[in-house]
C-alpha cells in the first residue's frame, strides 16, 4: 500500500513540475511544449475565425467563450495536475504488476514497420478507437449524461472543442491505452505529433471558419460536417446523434453514422432540455454526481 502511495505522489509532483517547466519553456526538445502549443494554436485558429467568420453574426467573443476557455485548461492541466495523472500512473502499475508486462498483450508491433507507416498506423487506429468511445457516449444514457456538457455549447467556436465534462477523461484515455498496447509502443515524439494533429483538427472542426477540403471532406471531419454533430434537431432515425468523428470523417461514411443535410452554418445547438442544464463550470462539474439533480 506505501508503494502505491508513493507512486501516487511521485506522479502528483511529476506533472506539476512538467506544467510548470512548459509555461516557463523549460521543457526539451522545444517542440513537446503542448501548453504554449494549444495557446498558440488557439490564437491563430481565433484570429481566423475573426478573420474570415462563417457566421458573421457571431460575435467575437461569443457566448461561454470564456467558458470554454477556461475548461481547456482545466481539461488539460488543473484536472490532471489534481488527481488524474497521479490515478492513471497508479492504475498503469498496478495492471503491469497483473498481467506481468504491457507487451504480453502486443498483437501486431509496428515497430518492424517505417516510422512514417508507424505514424500513419498509430494516429488511424487511435482516432478510430475514439470514434468508437464517442459513438457509445451517445448511445448510452449513463454515457451521454457526462457527454452533454459537450453539447451544451451554443455558439460554435474553436473553444469550444475542449469543453467537456471531467469524466471523459476517464472514459477515452483508458481505450487510447488499449488501442497502444495492442499495436505495440511509439516513440513518444510520435505520439506528441498525433497529439498535436488531433488537437489542431478539433479546434477546426468547431471553429466559426467554413471549411469542407473539397474531396478530402470524405476522410478529415470538418465544420461543415461537424456542425450537425451538434444540432438540436435531428431526425427520428438520428435520434442518437450523427457524425461521431474526432479527426477522421472516414468512419461515419464507412459505417453510416454520416449525416450532413445541408449547409448547417444557421442551425440551433444543442438538445432537448437545454433551457434546464447547468450554465455555469460548478454547476457542470458536478451535474452528474450531485443527489440533488432531476431525474431524466
């Protein structure tokens, strides 16, 4: 038991000295510095839709902007600096110690494979382990109970890409695991430079831009495509939602979960229930936990 808490704590420490050698560029290779990364990012994509809006109308800083900005942060540094990688280093261990060895579980190790095919092969596989998990948040009532936080957005704009409740965190990141130990492992500099496609992807999927890349509409997802993730109405035979994609709009095409009626750039967000749901971070925090919350 002193072990685990000691691994608990030493991965507490660990991320927090890392965030903070990220803000103040102590990181190396430069490269591998995601805070500065996403804020950089952010701004361009921002100045972008500033630049050349879909929704003229929309304004600049639109509704829950700040919002959604601060649960990108949140997301991706308060809520795993507090418990998440600390829990997920002790869970690592812990299955390690079980099974005697991630590699035990390896079915095909692309390390054989060129390092570009390596990369093509990770970032496939990942998203569309993430297409999956996705696919089940809306399938599943206790599943899409954390998932409304998502589509509680209103106005779309890149921001809002990474607001989502803190449990999903714990959903996805368990699959992307998986999805890793049964192909083998990757350098980690390959999995920053999916790391860093698929957060650039997703910031332009829900930014206020009109993009669809012509043909290759049919392979990246896009604003066009995603928009109708997100609407408030849909048909009876969509009643679980449509266009589950995260960086790939392959998936639904294959599969049939693709739906993109019409332009879409106007529609209303979100669902069914809307005008009741928390407004605020608290007040979405702790929606799906609180005994006090109304049962659907």
């Amino acid at each position: 038991m002193n072990d685990y808490l000691e691994i608990f704590l030493n991965s507490f420490k660990r991320f927090g000295h890392y965030t903070w050698s990220e803000i103040t560029f102590g990181v190396s290779p430069w490269y591998i510095n995601y805070f500065w990364w996403l804020v950089v990012l952010s701004v361009v994509v921002w100045a972008l839709e500033i630049i050349f809006p879909w929704r003229k109308s929309q304004a600049i800083i639109r509704k829950d902007f700040w919002l959604d900005a601060f649960y990108m942060f949140f997301n991706f540094y308060l809520f795993k600096l507090i418990i998440f990688f600390a829990f997920s280093s002790l869970v690592e261990t812990w299955f390690v110690a079980l099974i005697g060895g991630l590699d035990n579980l390896v079915v095909y190790d692309t390390k054989q494979l060129n390092q570009v095919v390596q990369l093509i092969v990770f970032f496939v596989v990942l998203d569309f382990i993430q297409w999956f998990t996705h696919l089940n948040l809306h399938r599943f009532k206790f599943l899409w109970r954390f998932h409304k936080v998502h589509h509680s957005v209103e106005e779309m704009g890149f921001a809002a890409h990474l607001r989502f409740h803190w449990m999903e965190n714990v959903l996805y990141t368990p699959m992307k695991y998986i999805a890793m130990m049964l192909i083998g492992n990757f350098d980690p500099q390959q999995a920053y430079i999916v790391y860093y496609i698929s957060i650039a992807i997703g910031h332009f999927n829900h930014a206020n831009i009109d993009l669809s890349y012509g043909p290759l509409k049919y392979i990246l997802n896009n604003p066009r495509m995603h928009i109708w993730h997100h609407a408030y109405e849909l048909p009876e035979d969509r009643k679980h939602g449509a266009n589950y994609g995260i960086s790939l709009s392959i998936w639904d095409y294959i599969f049939g979960t693709a739906y993109i009626p019409s332009n879409g750039r106007d529609i209303k967000l979100g669902f069914k229930g809307l005008e009741q749901f928390p407004k605020g971070f608290f007040g979405q925090f702790f929606y799906d936990i609180s005994p006090f919350r109304k049962k659907e």
